[in-house]
C-alpha cells in the first residue's frame, strides 16, 4: 500500500500513540503494584510493633518524653521515607530511560 506523505506521517503519529500508552499503561501498573505492597508492608510493619512493649516502661535510651510504645511507630514512618526515596529515585530512573 503507498502512503502519501500526510496519509505516512498520521500513522507515525498513531503508532507513536499507541507505544506511548503502552509504556505509560506499564509503568502505572508497576506503581500501582509496588504502592499496594508498600501499604501491605507499612500495615505488617505497624502490627508488629504496635504492641511490642509493655505499656508504662520506658526505655533507657533518653525518650523520657515519648513514650514506650512510640518506637514502632517512629521506625515504620523512617522505614516509610527511605522507601517513598527509593521508589522516587526509581521511577525517575525509569522515567529517563
């Protein structure tokens, strides 16, 4: 079939399109996934440490302000963070390749 130069330059565009939405249908698929694990892992993570301690003792470290049962907490939000950089720096990775 012979295209004329608009007629091969439209379906340049289209197939662009369409490998444009495939890749950005990719990645969503990739974020949404890896957002859903984070949550289940941020849940396991909170669980586990919520009633670790015993209520009323206070640990040796200084935290005399806080209180025992704080620690889980303090390490799923730092745990949190270092995961939410990790997954920033991947996908601009992805994003630039």
């Amino acid at each position: 079939m012979k295209y004329t130069t608009k007629e091969a330059l439209k379906e340049i565009n289209r197939r662009a399109g369409v490998i444009l939405k495939t890749r950005e249908r990719r990645i969503t698929n990739v974020l949404a996934t890896t957002a859903g694990i984070t949550l289940v892992a941020l849940f396991a993570v909170i669980g586990e440490f919520s009633g670790a301690e015993l209520p009323g003792i206070q640990s040796e470290y200084g935290s005399f302000i806080l209180s025992a049962d704080t620690g889980g907490y303090v390490l799923t939000a730092v745990l949190g963070v270092v995961l939410g950089v990790c997954m920033t720096l991947v996908v601009k990775r992805i994003k630039n390749k």
